[in-house]
C-alpha cells in the first residue's frame, strides 16, 4: 500500500514537471532561447558558405538580403502561425536572427534573439518572446513554444540537407 502511494505521488511530480517543460532551447550561460550547432560536412569552406548563402534566400524569401561577412551569414529569420488560447485565435509573427558560420568541412548555425511582434513601416515592433509567452498561464506556454520549436527543428534539418546535398529536401506532407 505505501508502495502504491508513493509510485503515486512519484508519477504526480513527474506528470507536473513535463506538463511544464520547456520546448524551446535555452541558452545555459544567458537564459535566452538559442538553437546552436556545429555540423560536420565535406567541403571547403566556399563552398559551405555558397550552399549556405543559396539556403538562406529560399528558405526565407523575405527582402531583407543575407548579409555576408568573412566567413559568416546572417538574415532575420520570420515564422507566422496562429495558436489558440482557449476559444481565442491569436496570430503571432515571431522574428529571429540567423547566423551561419562556415569552415573547412564544418559549419556552426545560430538561431537566436527570438521575438513576437510585427513589422511597422519596415521596422520591427516588438519585444522579447520568452518576455511574450511569460505573460500566459503556464499551461498555455507550450501552446507558443511547439510551433516555434517545430519550425525552428525544420528550418535546421533544412538547412544541413541542404549544405549535404546542394538540393531542398523534398518532404511528402500528404501521405
């Protein structure tokens, strides 16, 4: 019976704790969210980067133009989904810097500086997202964050078939 009771109470504390985990990466050092990683590829470092670059424009097709400097890329990354909050529909525009470093044979990206918010007159308003989904009842977070994580994990999977192959990776979503 005492068993029973604290496999119980165990299973409790478990199902609380996942009912509260976090989707989104988190920076140890800062507390911010940040995709990071280094990727072993064959290649030399121009041609990374030309695979890189060539991503970049497809795979976020806004007129913001990468930027190129020594070995490194960078373009804002912008993702839109609708999430609901209870029986509310809430459009959200999530905004985020993208960074690609290239080498010899390895490349590092960097999803980081995550924010919700809209464009005004071509400039960005809006405030920091861990700040944003904060504001909602815990249980509610994971309803932003899924999305994100999701678009986030298929942009990188993107981008390394991508620098691997020179192709876009074709995904059957109607199965």
């Amino acid at each position: 019976m005492k068993k029973e009771k604290l496999l119980f109470i165990l299973a409790f504390i478990l199902f609380v704790n996942l009912s509260q985990a976090q989707l989104i990466m988190i920076d140890g050092e800062t507390g911010e969210y940040k995709y990071e990683d280094v990727v072993m590829v064959d290649g030399n470092q121009q041609l990374i980067q030309t695979r890189a670059k060539k991503w970049l424009e497809i795979y976020y097709p806004n007129k913001d133009s990468v930027k190129v400097k020594d070995t490194s890329l960078y373009k804002l990354g912008i993702t839109s989904f609708t999430w609901r909050l209870i029986q509310k529909e809430i459009p959200i525009m999530i905004f985020y810097d993208i960074e690609i470093k290239t080498k010899d044979n390895k490349f590092k990206y960097q999803f980081s500086n995550f924010r919700e918010g809209k464009m005004n007159m071509g400039d960005i308003d809006a405030k920091a997202l861990q700040v944003y989904i904060e504001r909602f009842p815990t249980r509610y977070q994971i309803y932003i964050e899924e999305p994100v994580d999701t678009e986030i994990t298929k942009a990188i999977n993107s981008l390394e078939y991508y620098i691997l192959n020179g192709t876009v990776e074709d995904i059957d979503d109607d199965w």
